[in-house]
C-alpha cells in the first residue's frame, strides 16, 4: 500500500529540512510568514471557519460516511462490487441532498431547535402601538439617495431611539462604484430623520458630521465586517458573524456604530442566537490605529449579559433581523414537532411575505406594555403577524413582539385561539385596491402594513397601517413621497379607512366616523368624541303608528296627550 498524501507532504518537509542552513532558514521564514498571513487574513476565511459551524454535524456525518464506503471499497477485489459501492455512495449522498437542501428539512431541524430554545411568552392583551412611523423603510432610503452625490451612497435605514425619539438613522458613505474613495474617504456624515412625521428632510439640519474611518462600504480592513471579525477570539471565528449596522448615540452624546453580532449554538443543527453588539466610535484612526485595526480589529464587544451596563442599548434596537425571523418562524411548532410537515398542519404558521413589499416583516414598531399584565418594556420591538401556512388562508393567527434590544424573550398573542376572525396581511393590499378602484395599482402599490392598535370607542382594536408608495416597472427602489397616501385597515371588520398624513391627531376621529355605526350595530356601543345620540326616524314612524291605535277614551286622553307631546318634541329634534 503507497502512504497518503499527507505522509509524502511530510517525508518532503524534513528531507529539504536536513538539507542544511539556507533550507532551515526558508523553512523558517515561510511558516512564519504563512502563519502571520492566517492571521492577519482571518476575516478573509471565517466565512469558510463559519460554514463548517453551520453544517458540522452534515460534514462528519458525510465524512464518516465517505471514509467508511471507501475502505469498503479498497478491500474489494471484484469490479463489479466496486462499482456497487460507488452506486451506494451516489445515491446515499443523493439522499442527504434530497431530504437536507431539496425538503429543507435541515432548515427543518434548525428553526426546531430555535423553538425548543426559545423563551416563549403568551400574552392575552394587546399593547397599544405609539409614536406611529409614518414613511415605510423603502420610502426613507429612496428619499435619502436623492439628497447625496454622485460619489455618495446611503446605509440602509433603521428605527432606533435617539434623543428619546424615533428615529430613521443611516450613513452617508462612500459608493461602492468607486474604488478610489472607498480605499481612502471615511464615512463623513449620518442622517437622522424623524420617523412620525410625513415631510422627513434630509437638508443640513438632519445631517450629522461624524468621522468614521471604519465603514459599511469601505475596503479591506476599514470594512465594518472585516474590523469586527478580526476582533473575534479563535473560538468567535467559529460560531459569531456580524449583522445588521446600526447608528445611535452612546450615553456620552457621541454617535456611534452598533453592529449586531448573530452567534451560532449547538451541535446537531445549529441555530442562531442573539451574540451581543460591538461599539465602533466615532474619531479619525492613526497609524497606531491602522496597526489595532489590521492585527486585532476595532470595536468594543458588549455580550447580552452585559448590554444592561449601557442604558443607551437597552429598549434600543440592536437585534438582527436575521435571527429575530427565524424566531418568529419557529412558532410553527407549537402545535409540536410534526404539526408543519405537509400532510398535517393543523396550527403551523408561516411569515407571509407580500410580493410588492420591498421591505418583508418584521417591522420595527414601538408598543406601550403599560397595563398588560406583562413584564414586557414599553419600545421598540421587532413585529411579525403571522398566518396559516396554505396559500389561501389569510387569517391573522398570531402577534408577535420580540424585544428590539435582543431581550431573551419572545410575546406572542394567539388570535386564532380567541377566535378572533382577523384578517392578515396578506389580505391588505387586496382591500386597499377595491376601496381605490381609481387609482393606477400598476404603479402604485399599498405596502408594509404595520399594526395599529389603539383603544377606540371603548375597547382595544387593531387596525393595518399601510402606505401607498409609487415605484415604477421593474424598480428596486420606490418613489418616496413626501405626503404619502395612508390607509388604516379594521383587521376585523375588513373597512378601510383613508386619512390624512398631515393630522394624525384626527386618525382615531377619522375612524370613529366611518365606523361607528357598524360598531354601534353590532357591539352595541355608546356615543364618544361628545357625539349627540342621533334620532332613528323609523322609531319614531313606529311610535307614531302605535298612537294612532290607541283607542280614543276619555279615561286614557291625558297620557295620549303626554305622548302626542313626546312624539311632536322628537319629529321638532329630528327636523332640527
């Protein structure tokens, strides 16, 4: 039997090895300087260290599987045999294929062990929504790339809490169709528009001079992924991978970068997990810093236990969408481990994703948990509505809020177990269409419906808020509008109801008018907003038609002449 490849790899080294100084000292050089390139380049190659993380338990599996079939196969002298084992070989490893990547039952797995690790929290109220954002996130970033130059692009956007207030906060850096600027410019500028108003402007005032010389769009070891993966220990490089880029101010006032950090647990089929955030400060990099940047990465890692120690991430929004989806997601499991497989789904749910929505759930919301019997935050949370898996059912099933700060707790609210009839998204645009059959929905299109849950003549009540956004064929981005046109959708009751962006103090007023009756018909309902019961003239039809059956006696004439004076005083109120 010849020796593997890694023998003979070996049997060289030391032979050119013995061959005397000048090959001891090439030797030498080129270990070190192939170990220093290992490490400087780590974040050239933790993609790779993370995908064997992700699927290591696929790869041994396949590993013992091949190394076993192949020693089978060197201890067999008959062709035929030989090309048997090479047809098992195929088809176990079609197998794997087929049920792991084809059936997506390793995602299968993962998201069950997402469930099974969840801390889940049923509620039996709804909060209240508050400080209603009212541009969808496409809207802002189309409205942002219009206000910059041609060398500039614009970060995507994200709701965080800055100066108390809601905020749509992204960075003017360097575009990624020029090189040149990307190697030496530093992200200059961060814009932080008002997320409630209709008229965001990206003018001078919004616009925050920073110095960043780590950034999304800048190259090679500036690069924000890059930094903060050199920062990772060994074991980091393994199981953590940067998300999402946010921009805030840290409670020194300074505005920084926030990068959420996605960590990966378990051995067979593992799943994501919130990892805490790096702090990337704002201020120009020396020389001493280009050296920390390159050999260790910048950032200062803050783990999830402890993100209590800086008051300005708590009740921020910090957490991946990423990670928060495949929460959301796993809730599909609670009617236990087999319940979404095809020939049950008696309670599975899926995240309904609407095809016109260039930005998909969840979406950031801020809840007011005051009163909820809950130890549920009052901020910003990571929203998902979730339906029925079938294609044609679009019932609104659950809510639910996952806390925006990375919170280890997940609040879902069970529609569908209080057999509330609500519809879902899903069903939204369709009811945007009919109630505007003279609009052009080729162009336009009613999107990101996010809820809108306020107490309302009585009770608590959940609404859609959804924007008509303008985007032309074929187009990435939409057009975003200034006074854009707003509908709020009654989940229950199926009405929609236009309002006026510019007054969002009447929205509940707007509701109450065009709704009132069917709640009055149907719940019974009193009178708010200091409304005048109204006079129903069929009433007093009724009322009149029963006098004039009452026998004309002298014994009953005083009460018939009270009532005669009651029905003239209601037809003088009505004629009024």
């Amino acid at each position: 039997m010849g020796k593997c490849p890694r023998t003979k790899g070996l049997i060289m080294i030391k032979k050119y090895w013995q061959k005397g100084t000048k090959q001891k000292v090439i030797t030498t050089i080129g270990t070190i300087i192939l170990l220093l390139l290992l490490f400087i380049l780590r974040d050239e190659y933790q993609p790779l260290l993370l995908f064997i993380r992700k699927f290591i338990f696929i790869i041994l599996l396949s590993g013992a599987i091949l190394f076993l079939m192949l020693q089978k196969f060197r201890r067999t002298a008959s062709s035929g045999k030989r090309f048997g084992i090479l047809g098992l070989l195929v088809v176990i490893f079609g197998i794997i294929y087929l049920v792991g990547w084809h059936f997506k039952m390793y995602d299968y797995m993962k998201t069950y062990n997402v469930f099974n690790n969840l801390n889940k929290v049923e509620i039996h109220e709804l909060p209240l929504t508050q400080n209603e954002r009212i541009q969808p996130l496409r809207n802002i970033f189309s409205m942002a790339n219009e206000s910059v130059g041609e060398t500039k692009d614009v970060s995507l956007p994200h709701l965080v809490r800055v100066d108390g207030e809601n905020q749509w906060t992204m960075a003017i850096q360097p575009t990624k169709k020029y090189i040149w600027q990307r190697i030496s410019d530093n992200t200059e500028e961060v814009f932080s528009v008002s997320s409630t108003t209709p008229f965001p402007r990206f003018s001078s005032e919004n616009r925050i001079p920073v110095t960043f010389s780590i950034g999304e769009s800048l190259k090679f070891s500036r690069n924000t992924y890059n930094a903060v993966v050199q920062r990772f220990g060994i074991t980091k490089l393994f199981s953590t991978e940067p998300g999402d880029v946010f921009y805030m101010k840290n409670d020194d006032d300074q505005w920084v970068q926030v990068v959420s950090l996605i960590n990966w647990k378990g051995f067979f089929f593992p799943y994501p997990t919130f990892g805490g955030v790096v702090i990337i400060e704002n201020g120009a990099h020396d020389f001493n810093d280009y050296l920390e940047r390159v050999l260790i990465g910048k950032g200062t890692f803050v783990s999830p236990d402890d993100m209590k120690d800086y008051p300005f991430l708590t009740k921020q929004n910090t957490l991946s969408e990423k990670v928060s989806r495949l929460q959301a997601e796993s809730l599909k499991f609670l009617g236990g481990f087999s319940d979404p497989l095809p020939w049950n789904m008696e309670t599975a749910v899926k995240i309904p994703d609407l095809p016109d929505d260039q930005n998909q759930q969840p979406f950031v919301t801020d809840f007011n948990f005051e009163g909820s019997q809950t130890d549920a935050y009052s901020g910003l949370y990571h929203w998902f509505g979730l339906e029925p898996i079938g294609k044609e059912r679009t019932s609104l099933t659950f809510s639910v809020f996952i806390p925006a700060d990375g919170s280890d707790k997940l609040y879902y609210y069970d529609h569908a177990a209080k057999k509330q009839g609500y519809a879902g998204v899903s069903a939204m645009p369709l009811k945007v269409i009919e109630s505007r059959k003279e609009f052009d929905w080729s162009v336009n299109k009613p999107v990101e419906f996010r809820p809108y849950i306020k107490d309302i003549a009585g009770r608590k009540r959940m609404f859609f808020l959804g924007t008509v956004s303008a985007v032309k064929e074929d187009s990435k981005n939409f057009d975003g509008s200034a006074t854009p046109d707003l509908a709020l959708i009654d989940s229950e009751y199926r009405d929609v109801i236009w309002i006026d962006v510019k007054h969002p103090s009447q929205w509940d007023k707007t509701v109450y008018d065009q709704l009132a009756e069917a709640w009055r018909a149907s719940e019974g309902i009193g009178y708010y907003y200091n409304e005048k019961p109204t006079i129903d003239i069929d009433l007093i039809k009724a009322v009149t038609d029963t006098v004039k059956t009452i026998p004309n006696s002298n014994k009953n004439q005083e009460e018939i002449d009270a009532l005669q004076r009651k029905i003239d005083s209601l037809k003088r109120r009505s004629d009024d």
